[in-house]
C-alpha cells in the first residue's frame, strides 16, 4: 500500500505506477491523469522506455550458489537455537530485491513515522515472510520464557490463551532501534499475532490505544515499565479482544 496521491509530483506518480506500487484507487487515477495530460503522457512513454533499456542491457544476475551458507554463517546466534531460523536469510533477500528493483521506491518512500512503530511493523512483516514466524516454535510457554533467557536482560511475561482461541505459536527476538527485544506469536485463525514488549523504564502505565498502519492494525499499552505492541492484519475487534485478555490473565494460568 502506498500514501501516494495525486497531490504528490505526478512524476513520481509514474514511477509508481509503472512499479505497480499504486493502490487500485490511485493507479485509476493516475491512469486519467495520463489520457488528459499530453505532458505526463509523453513522460509515461520515456520512463517505460528507459526501465524496458535497463532491463535488457543488465539482466538480473543470479546469486552465487553458496550465498544461503555464508548468510547462515553470518547470522548464526552464539547459542543454539531449539529450531532453526530462517528470518535473517529472508530479510537478505528481501533488501537485495529491494535494491535490484532501483531507486523508485526511495523516492516515493514516505516520511518516517515513530521509529519503534516503524521497527515493529517492518518486523512482523518480515516474520510473515520467513518460513515459520517464530525463532523457538512452541505452544508451550514455559518452553518459550526460559528460550529468551540469556539472550536479553528480561525474559518477557507469557500467556496462555489458548482456551481463548489465541492459542501461543512461540517466540523470536526482534530488534528495534539498535536493541534485542523479545515477540511473542500468537495465532487466531489464520492470522498471525506479533506482541512486542519494548522497555520503557520510568514510563507511567498507560491504558490500550489502538490504530492503523499500512493495513495491519496495531494495539498498545504500557505496564509496569514495558510497551507492549500487538500488531496483525486481523479485524480491529479481534486484535482489541486478545490485548484485553493478555492484559487481564494472570501468567500462572
């Protein structure tokens, strides 16, 4: 999904449009915009034109054959791991992509929101990529807690709910900023659910707020000194329901 709009540099409009990184609303609209502008028209042709000469005059190399063992090599943890993780390959994937793919997207980025917000978002889209969403996978939290011990100050607060149909996947460490920090995956139905717990020592406790961004819906609160953020694509309602409860269950049930 893209903020682009007709209010932006119709040029850049193109570029996006030519990327397909418009949503169907504004790709109609650029679309209009190109059979009633000749100048924007006759830029549409030059830009296809040009990305058609790059493709063709430097083809897409294909990666060396042992670039998964050396990526492996590079982000293997210090301690083994109960179950191998892929993430750390995925996401080399996805910025080598990103950066085959030009410089289009850099442009028409939009501006950078709250960094842990953003960090939060951009790890739970990359879990959803990789081939399990968490590092140690297991409904078992007293598996999952001691899992993170060692690897950062605090082990997070688990819950079980899966009574409550949000039953625990296991967990990872993500980072934001330049810190570990430990997420715990839940699962409804066929969504998944990542709950971050950010330190935020000194903060006073703050009830649930909850909003939007880039289609996935994100709840969050602070307790005892730590921000949590729910994010999934499931419906607002649901994502409201498994705040509530992991908020009001106490963690010996």
């Amino acid at each position: 999904m893209t903020r682009a709009t007709l209010h932006d540099d119709p040029t850049l409009l193109v570029h996006a449009y030519l990327d397909g990184e418009l949503d169907p609303v504004n790709a109609l609209a650029v679309e209009q915009r190109l059979a009633s502008d000749p100048n924007l028209a006759a830029e549409y042709e030059r830009i296809e034109a040009l990305q058609r000469l790059v493709h063709e005059q430097l083809p897409r190399e294909t990666p060396p054959g042992d670039l998964r063992a050396r990526i492996e090599a590079a982000v293997r943890p210090r301690h083994a791991r109960l179950q191998p993780s892929w993430r750390s390959l995925a996401a080399s994937i996805v910025a080598t992509a990103f950066v085959a793919s030009g410089a289009t997207f850099l442009v028409l980025a939009p501006q950078p929101r709250d960094a842990v917000e953003t960090a939060i978002v951009a790890d739970h889209i990359r879990a959803l990529m990789a081939p399990q969403p968490a590092d140690v996978a297991t409904s078992d939290r007293h598996t999952v807690k001691p899992w993170f011990n060692g690897k950062i100050p605090q082990a997070p607060r688990v819950i079980d709910l899966a009574k409550n149909d949000f039953p625990l996947v296991g967990g990872r460490l993500d980072v934001v900023g330049t810190n570990p920090v430990p997420t715990l995956v839940y699962r409804h139905a066929k969504h998944i659910i990542s709950l971050t717990a950010v330190p935020a020592p000194g903060s006073a406790n703050a009830g649930a707020t909850r909003h939007a961004v880039d289609g996935y819906n994100i709840v969050r609160w602070t307790e005892d000194g730590v921000a949590y953020w729910a994010i999934s694509d499931m419906s607002a309602a649901d994502l409201d329901k498994f705040a509530e409860l992991f908020r009001t269950t106490p963690p010996d049930q």
